[in-house]
C-alpha cells in the first residue's frame, strides 16, 4: 500500500495492516478513508512530534520489510517499549475515532450493521 498525498506510505502501510487485523470486516474503501484521516493528522502535529511519528514510522516500516511487516507489527502493538508502543496507540485511537464517528453503527470487527 503506497502513502497518498497526504499519508505517508511509512504511516498508510502500518495503519492498514493494524486496521486489516483489528477489523477486518472493514470495507477497504473504508479503510482507505480511514488511512487517509490518519494521515491528514499526522500531517498537522506539531513539528517535532510529526518528525518522531515519522521517524518511529519509517523505523518500524525498515524493520518490518526485514523481519516480515505482520510479525514487526505484532511486535510493537504487545511490548510496552517506551515511544515504540505509542505509535501503534495513536495510528488505533486516531483510526477508530475516525470509524465510530463517521460510520456508528459499525461493529466491533469493523462490519456494517447494529451491533448487538
């Protein structure tokens, strides 16, 4: 998955294989909707804290095209590593508040639908 214009691709490829994981009932243009969000905000942090997003997203991208994506990504979303374990917190809370304010009868795996 390529970054748009406004998500860089570091960014849109970790938030689609977390979305991917964590609902994976999601329609993909709804996922693409959802990436683009996450990257439109992390386009308007602050400089610094842009520039450490970026950087722990482009580390966590490299090691990823090393060790498999899908095992980084297990790996930085179950270890308490300081600042490592953020980004994955912040790509989930920024893509599910975008989910459940844009689309509230979405279910917990990410379907259509009145959950129950």
């Amino acid at each position: 998955m390529s970054g748009t214009v406004s998500t860089p691709s570091t960014v849109a490829r970790f938030a689609d294989g977390l979305l991917t994981n964590e609902l994976p009932l999601l329609s993909d243009d709804r996922r693409r909707e959802v990436i683009d969000f996450i990257g439109r905000r992390v386009q308007v942090l602050p400089s610094l804290t842009r520039f450490g997003v970026l950087m722990i997203g482009r580390f966590v991208d490299v090691t990823g095209m090393i060790v498999g994506h899908a095992t980084m990504r297990r790996f930085v979303t179950k270890l308490p590593i300081p600042l490592l374990a953020e980004y994955p917190r912040l790509v989930r809370s920024l893509g599910f508040a975008y989910v459940w304010e844009t689309w509230p009868d979405t279910t917990v795996d990410g379907g259509t639908g009145v959950a129950p």
